[in-house]
C-alpha cells in the first residue's frame, strides 16, 4: 500500500513536468519562427517562411526552398497536400505528427552557399526542439543545409536512398521534391524512397 500511495503522488509531479517541458519546447519553437519571419542576414530578407508543426512529430520533412504558394503555416505549399495525402490516404502510415520545413527559408529562384548556411541555425534548432525520429532530406539544397547544421557526420554528397543517424534522429535523403512535377523519373524514384521510411519507423 505505501508503495501505492508513493505512485500516486509521483504522477501529478511527472505530469506536470512533461507539460513544462512540452510548454518550453512550444515557446522556444515559435521564437524560432518569429526569428525566421524578421531574418535580415541576406539583403532583401525579412520575408522567411519558417517550418510548420508541433515539437514530438515522429517525421521530419526538409525541402531545399518554399513550395509554390508557400504560406507562413505552410512552408511547403502545394507540395504539402501531395505528400500527405501519398503517406497517409494511399499508405496508410500511422505515426504522431509531421513537421515541415525548407533548407532557405526565403522563395529565392537561386541561392548561394551562404545564403544556405545563414539558415542553417535555424535548421539545426528546429531539429533538436521537435526531436523527430526520421528525416526526409529532399534535394542537394537540403543535404547541404543539412550538413552545416550539423556537422561532417552528415554525409557530403548523399545518393536517393542513403540514410545514417545522429543525435538519435534518423535521416533518410531523397531527390528534390521540386522535380516530380515534370521528371517522371524523379517522380518515381522520390515516392520509391520515401515509402522506404516506412520501414525506418517500423510502420
């Protein structure tokens, strides 16, 4: 009985804890996207798109740049309702969340390596603040980017269907989304990669 009674006060203490944490991660979160909104590093910014989504989605998604009609709660535009509802309606996947986000976070035609890397703070942040257990990275821009967050353990030029891990995250690289439009070889090759992450979360 006392062991009992010793679990039932521990619970409102833990409870309590994870909605702190959960609270902090949220707030340090949306400082990211207020930081992102007002970026001057590069001229003519002050127009950046930050990710979109909650801290504990299982599912990290990177593009290289804004998706076309990409809004401030949705990064990815028109490509978002795509992927989605290729995972979840055709695939059926079952996982808690996703979150999206773009390696530039302004809708440049063409970008420069320093302009990749100005972003790559925010990336890394994101990253670390939602802790997704799988990250799809989209394109050469995204690998890049990917890379200066995070180090020489990311790999240098990754091929379609490379993976590895850090930080307890698992990253699986893809071609750039931008392409399955009008390549339908790309095309076929991105969702052939994608679905592999059905595997990598054990779905």
């Amino acid at each position: 009985m006392p062991e009992e009674k010793e679990k039932e006060d521990y619970r409102p203490e833990e409870k309590e804890s994870s909605q702190a944490v959960e609270a902090k991660l949220l707030a340090d979160l949306r400082a990211i996207e207020r930081a992102v909104e007002t970026c001057c590093r590069c001229p003519g910014g002050g127009k950046g798109i930050p990710g979109c989504g909650e801290p504990g989605a299982e599912i990290f998604i990177l593009a290289g740049k804004p998706g076309p009609g990409a809004v401030r709660d949705n990064p990815w535009g028109a490509w978002r309702d795509v992927v989605l509802s290729r995972i979840t309606d055709e695939w059926g996947w079952e996982f808690d969340g996703v979150y999206l986000s773009t390696a530039l976070r302004c809708p440049l035609q063409r970008a420069t390596r320093e302009e990749v890397r100005r972003c790559a703070g925010f990336l890394a942040e994101e990253l670390f603040l939602v802790g997704p257990r799988l990250v799809v990275v989209s394109g050469r821009v995204a690998a890049v980017a990917l890379r200066a967050a995070l180090g020489d353990g990311i790999p240098k030029d990754p091929k379609a269907g490379d993976t590895c891990t850090m930080f307890s995250m698992r990253f699986l690289f893809d071609l750039d989304i931008a392409r399955i439009d009008e390549e339908k070889q790309a095309a076929a090759v991105f969702w052939h990669v994608l679905f592999q992450g059905a595997d990598l979360l054990d779905l």
